[in-house]
C-alpha cells in the first residue's frame, strides 16, 4: 500500500466559504513532502482507471494550479 495523506479538493465544496478551509494554512508541506516524498500522485478519492489523476515531481509542481497528467 503506497504512502497516502488525505487532503480537500482544490474547489470548495456547496456550502462552505475559503474559512472553513483556514486551518490549512497551517499544514506542514515540508512533513508532508518529507512523508510521501517525490513523486506524489493526486487522485480523487472516487474514481479508478487512473482518471483525473495527476503526477507531480516536486513541491512546485504540487502547488502549480494545473498539473501534467499521469500516463
């Protein structure tokens, strides 16, 4: 089983505002990056068949908004 950590969508969810998403502001990343370590893969938590799954090499590719999918 791969390294996994749970994070929110990038897109907020009906009914909520940017502060319901404030404590996020507080993630470590560098424990983060550090846990997983490069490349992470970013998945929806539904879904299969390697959709809308994306690969990143590095911490500026993470935070980048668009990222280069998975092959």
């Amino acid at each position: 089983m791969p390294k996994t950590v749970l994070l929110p969508h990038k897109e907020h969810p009906p009914n909520t505002a940017e502060t319901s998403y404030r404590n996020l502001e507080f993630v470590d990343w560098d424990a983060v990056f550090g846990y997983l370590g490069f490349p992470v893969f970013l998945k929806p938590a539904y879904g299969g068949g390697w959709r809308d799954v994306y690969k990143c090499d590095d911490r500026e590719a993470f935070f980048r908004p668009t990222t280069g999918r998975a092959t």
